[in-house]
C-alpha cells in the first residue's frame, strides 16, 4: 500500500513532478483511472490552498471528494489506547479509521503540531493512527513534522524557472508574531536534497531546524550574505526546534525587502502562502515580477493530482 507521509518514503519524487508537468498541460487525460473511486479529505486545521487544490487534483482524476472538517462537524476523536473514555471524546480512532476506509479508496489527511510537546509532535500520532488502523492509502496535507505536498509543488516551480547555471537556493526565516510548525520548511529541506543546486539555510541564533534534516546543508546566520548571488528565495517562518514551539524574537530585522533581495541575481520569490505582507515580507517583493506565489499556487494541483495517480496505480 502506498502512503505519501514524508518525501523520504515516497518514491521517484522527480518522476512526480514530470508526472505534474504533464497533468499541468492536460489535466483532464486520466479522469477514467478514478472513475468510482473515493477519496476522504479530513481536516484537522484550516485550509485553503491544500484543501482546494487536493479536491480538483482528484475530481481531474474522475474521483468522488468527501470532506469532513473533523473539529467542526465529527466526533471528538480519542487516540489513546486503554483510554476510560468518560470525558470529551467520543469516538476512538480504532473505529473511525476503519469506518473511514469503508466509504473511501484513499484518505487525505491535515493534522498540524500543536507546539507543546516535540515529543508528541514527532510521533505524529494523528497520521500513524490513520495508516495503523485504516486499511487505505493515507496522503498527508500537513502534519505536525511535514508537507510533502507543498514540496513537490515547489520542485515542480523551481523545475519551471531553472535557470542555465546551476542555480542557488536559500531558504531563509522570516518573522511572524505566532509560533509556526517546521512542517514546511522540513519538507522543502528533503526536496532540496534531491535538486541540483547549491543550497543554504538562512536563520536567526535560536532558530535552527531538526538537525537530523538539516545535517550537512550549509546553515546561517547572516540572512543579507546568504543572499548574494541567489537565484531564489524560499522565505518561511518556523517556532524555534531547540526551545520547541516558542518565539524567540519579535523584530522585524529578519522580513524579506527589496534592498535585501537587491542582493540576489535578480532571484525569484517564494513562499507557500498564506503570507503576512509587510511582516514576513514587504508589498514591493510580494507584488514584484519575480514572486513565485501564486504560480506555487497553481502548482499544488498537478503535483497532488500526481501523488493520486501513482497511489491509484498501485491500486
């Protein structure tokens, strides 16, 4: 059975992204492969451009959508074993996973960190709870550690905009007045891996990633010298890992402008959005020719429309 819960475990992540080119030109050439078939998109977290962009990849596909926001409409859900369940739960995963995988071929899944426990987190009781209890095809939209599906949308936007030389990459902190997983910012690190480019990891003291991802990429804590001579910028906020979940500073020394990027080989612009303007970056970049933002947008589709059509061909 094929699962998609980090790109580390899922196979041939540049046949993927070929895979999406080809449905970004025709989305429509494979709508018999998912014909009758079922997917079940659960929330946990809101979401906009994962919930939307996973629901047309499978209707392009020919697939029926249920989606369930399970902290709005469902059962409190229980995911302790042995658990005396006289509280607020009232429905064990036991039972809901193994309902779920009667009215679905495949389940998608966002299940964001709660930022309290890392422990916790890193377990990613929500998703393997899914996979141990479901007898179906988990996807992950989100959860506490990763996105695979925003990564492959990036690689697929990188892979659009290669440049002739071998390209440098950053991924640089940004500053936002909430604490963020590093969901995100992990799976773009795993997409990294498999490029060819030269790649550099930007972030404040205090503020450096799960060093099992990040061991042997370059990583820095000088943001305007990592960005000379870039040729994309991959901006991202993320709650410090070492002091797990918190906010270490609330300047804004760190927001991406265009005196900054002025340093760069006219380097595009990214971000996975939602984006807060004039915090994480300035309006000059984020309304610039060079933002990638809403063409990662568009992207998601395709990849996640690829991720189904692999999982849909190993039945």
């Amino acid at each position: 059975m094929t699962h998609l819960f980090t790109l580390d475990q899922w196979p041939d992540l540049h046949g993927t992204v070929a895979q999406a080119e080809q449905f970004k030109n025709n989305p429509l050439v494979q709508q018999a492969l998912g014909r009758g078939k079922t997917i079940g998109l659960l929330f946990f977290n809101p979401s906009l451009r994962t919930r939307m962009s996973t629901e047309k990849a499978a209707q392009n596909l020919g697939m029926n959508t249920l989606i369930l926001n399970i902290n709005q409409d469902g059962w409190l859900l229980e995911f302790e074993d042995g658990t005396v369940m006289n509280n607020s739960s009232s429905e064990h995963i036991r039972e809901a996973a193994a309902v779920i995988s009667q009215y679905c071929d495949m389940v998608a899944i966002r299940a964001f960190a709660e930022l309290k426990d890392r422990a916790k987190d890193q377990a990613e009781q929500v998703l393997q709870s899914f996979m141990r209890y479901g007898s179906i095809p988990v996807v992950n939209l989100e959860s506490a550690t990763a996105h695979p599906l925003q990564a492959l949308a990036d690689a697929l936007t990188l892979r659009e905009h290669q440049p002739a030389h071998r390209p440098k990459v950053v991924l640089s902190w940004a500053p936002h007045p909430k604490a963020l997983p590093q969901a995100v910012a992990n799976s773009f690190v795993r997409m990294m891996r498999h490029q060819e480019a030269d790649f550099v990891i930007a972030h404040p003291e205090g503020y450096a990633l799960d060093p099992t991802i990040t061991q042997g990429i370059p990583c820095v804590t000088e943001q305007e010298k990592a960005f000379v001579d870039a040729d994309f910028i991959y901006t991202k906020n993320w709650s410090s890992f070492d002091s797990y979940g918190e906010v270490l500073r609330h300047d804004l020394d760190w927001i991406i402008t265009s005196e900054k990027m002025a340093l760069t080989r006219s380097a595009k612009f990214m971000h996975c959005l939602p984006v807060r303007r004039n915090v994480v970056v300035a309006d000059a970049v984020l309304d610039s020719p060079n933002s990638l933002v809403i063409e990662q947008a568009n992207n998601r589709t395709y990849t996640a429309q690829a991720v189904l059509h692999k999982i849909l061909q190993n039945g």
